[in-house]
C-alpha cells in the first residue's frame, strides 16, 4: 500500500510539474503495477481459518479479475484517471 501512495503522489507531482508525456506514462504504469501488487498482496493475505474454502475462492476469482481487468489497463487510461481527479481538485481552489 505504500508503494502505491508514494507512485500515486508522484504521478501527482509530474502533473503539478507539467512533465513530458513519456514521463506521465512511465508513471501511470507504475501506479497501474503497484495497484496490482497491493491485489495480489491482499490474496497472500487471506488467512485460511477465517473463510471456508468455496467464500475464499470466490474472493480470490474476484481479486483475480481486478487484477487481469488492471493489466488491460493502459498507462494512457491511468493517466487520464489523474488528470480528471486533479481538474476537479483544482476547481476547487
């Protein structure tokens, strides 16, 4: 999880700093991987005593799907994600 604040506070930062492209998108592909990690960390997480085998499973295929659904997702998507949060964010001001 802290991979993933500190990639998404840097891709943050380079849209503040008017980055090039090519460095918005590196990181936009970095906050795509740590979100993915942050999903494969959650299902290394899952202790088994808590959940029967059938609901652990279910969450696993769940978590499965939003992580293939993520490695769909490109960089230039990812970007746009941020771009819209900081539009709105600097309306506000």
């Amino acid at each position: 999880m802290l991979t993933l604040a500190k990639r998404s506070a840097t891709l943050r930062a380079l849209l503040n700093q008017r980055a090039s492209e090519n460095k918005l998108h590196k990181a936009a592909g970095r906050v795509r991987d740590a979100r993915i990690q942050v999903l494969r960390a959650t299902i290394g997480s899952f202790p088994s005593v808590i959940y029967s085998r059938q609901s652990k499973t279910r969450r696993i295929a769940k978590l499965d799907e939003q992580i293939e659904l993520l490695r769909a997702t490109s960089p230039v998507a990812i970007l746009t994600e941020f771009q819209l949060a900081w539009q709105k964010a600097s309306e506000h001001f």
